[in-house]
C-alpha cells in the first residue's frame, strides 16, 4: 500500500511540475508588451560618482524627491518643481532605503554601512538623530497611528522598529530567513513584510508589534519588492528570482494572479489616480501595468537605461523618477511623464 501511495504521490508532483512549467512557458511565450508610453521630459544632473543609488521618497507637499546614493553614501535631495538638486546629505554609509514622512517633516534612511537608522530633517536637510537599525538595514515603512518607522533588516531576518517620537529603537520583531520590502497598509492599519526564505508575506500589528498572519506567496522566488495598494486590499510583489509579480487579495490571503515581469525586478511605484503600476528592473526594463478594478494587466515594457532598478511618482503631476547612475558617466535623475492615452 506504501509503495502504491508512494508512486501516486510521485507522479502527482511530476504533474504538479509539467502543469507549474508549461504556465511559465504559456507567460512567456505571450505575445511582447507594448513599449512604455512615457515620455522622457529631462535628465536632471545628481553630481557626485557614477555609482549604485537605491531607494527613492517623495514628499509632494513640500515638492521635494529624496534618493538613495548608496555608493557615494548621501541622500541627494532634489525639487520637483524647479527639477534642480538642492542638495546632498553625505555621512549615511552604504545608504539603501530612504522614506519621507510629511506630517513629520522629516526623512528617515538606512545607513547600512553603519547599521544604523538616520533621521534628517526636512527644513534644514540636517541629520538629526541616528538609532540602530540591525545588521543590514534596507527598506522603511511608517505607521502613523502608532508613530512608529519599521525597518527590514534584510539578513538580520527581523524588523527594527523605530519610535519616532523618541527617536528609539523600541522593539524588534522576528520574521526569519532573509526579509525583502515592508510597506504599511492604512486598510488594516497593520505592517506587511517579504519573507523571501519562506516564500510568505508576514502581517504584524504595529499596536503590540506581533505578528498576525503569515501568508503563503505561491510561485515566488525571492519576493523583495513589495506595494501595498490599500484602496483595493491588494499586495503587488516583485520576486527577484523568477522574474515575477504576484497579486494577492490582503482581505483572503489569496493569490489574485501571476504575471511576468522585466528580468530582475527591485522597486514598484504607483500611480493611484492613473491606476498605473511601475515596477523597475535591474536589467534596466521597465514593467507597466494597468490595476484599474479588479483587473491587472501589462500595458508597457521597455529597456529604460542599465541598472534603471529605481523609480517614485509625484502623485499630483504624474511625473514617473527613475534615478539612473550612469549616463555618460554620470548619475542623473530622469523625469518622465505618461503620454496621453
């Protein structure tokens, strides 16, 4: 009897495996993308070297972009409005994730050279407190009711909290294995975490910072970037891996779909009003995808410029920012702009 559920058990998995390859090879063999309908308004100059920069922040109110220079270790701050850098906050070691928080006039960056968490201020562009942020400090995530900035501590496999109001490290909570993206959902009012090793999304309470639910992410691979798009409840993760971005519905925990995406994928930004997803590749493609309703589908794809892994929207003019490190050996901030549809 063993040995008969034992090739039942056998032959199921291998269907499993010809099923799970052959909808890979039905994604892939699609017909291609469209290219991306963006028009390219301006190159705007970083300064500093040619070298990697990471995260980027808006803060629309005070028309003011925040990039992670993470080879040069600053955060360069740029304005939206008259598209011109203002200024470059150096002494942030190995800076990777960067979050603005306009109720509190201030920046918050993970200076992972030093494995610290930086805060600056808005108005005087001066760091002005500094916590520690674990041993690999990246993304960054903010609960308003609670006050409290989350951390991913990518091979720490936990997250830093961080109370604002202090300026403290007050808990840490721990998700385990290797932790891709955090973002906040105001929704649920609850923190959503990429566990990358347990291929899962972790839910925590930022109220007692426990952990609530774990949801599985089936078919990824390296789930890293991470949206959350609260006004539908739905989670758009980008997975490293397999080149992949999966929907899931945060009400069900279920899978809302599966589709391919530019080789690589890093940061996804979103456009609320547009209904537009961009989710940046370190191929230097670009994926765009229409999330109008309940639908999800790719409208554009093209090749923007190497390591274009980076990008943030102005939400009130709709300009699409892809910082870019080299440009004939310069970092630049290209400015883009949807065309008219």
């Amino acid at each position: 009897m063993s040995a008969i559920l034992s090739r039942r058990s056998a032959h199921k998995a291998i269907a499993t495996f010809i099923f799970t390859m052959s909808a890979v090879a039905a994604a892939h063999s699609a017909a291609p993308s469209p290219p991306l309908r963006l028009k390219t308004l301006m190159d705007v100059p970083l300064g500093g070297r040619a070298t990697r920069l990471d995260y980027a922040s808006v803060d629309a109110g005070r028309a003011l972009l925040f990039i992670a220079h993470l080879g040069d270790g600053e955060v360069i701050v740029v304005d939206t409005e008259s598209h011109r850098l203002i200024k470059t906050i150096g002494n942030v070691a190995q800076v990777h994730g960067v979050l603005a928080i306009p109720e509190l006039g201030r920046v918050y960056a993970s200076a992972t050279g030093t494995n610290e968490v930086v805060a600056i201020d808005e108005k005087s562009l001066q760091v002005t407190a500094r916590m520690p942020g674990g041993t690999y400090p990246d993304g960054l995530a903010y609960s308003p009711e609670t006050h409290k900035v989350y951390v991913s501590d990518e091979h720490g496999g936990t997250d830093t909290v961080i109370d604002v109001l202090s300026n403290t490290r007050v808990a840490t909570v721990q998700i385990g294995g290797v932790i891709g993206n955090t973002q906040y959902d105001a929704a649920s009012h609850h923190m959503f975490i990429n566990a990358q090793s347990s291929s899962e999304l972790v839910e925590v309470d930022p109220v007692n910072d426990k952990i609530v639910r774990r949801i599985k992410v089936p078919g990824s691979d390296g789930n890293h970037g991470l949206l959350i798009d609260s006004a539908s409840r739905r989670a758009f993760i980008a997975c490293e891996g397999n080149d992949r971005l999966i929907v899931i519905d945060l009400v069900t925990g279920s899978s809302l779909g599966q589709f391919p995406v530019a080789k690589d994928p890093d940061v996804l930004a979103f456009d609320a009003l547009r209904q537009k997803l961009y989710v940046a590749g370190e191929s230097g493609e670009v994926s765009e995808f229409s999330v109008s309703g309940k639908s999800v589908s790719k409208s554009g794809e093209s090749f923007l410029a190497r390591n274009a892994h980076v990008v943030a929207v102005q939400p009130t003019n709709h300009e699409v920012y892809f910082p870019l490190m080299n440009v004939d050996g310069k970092p630049v901030l290209r400015v883009m702009q949807a065309e008219k549809e």
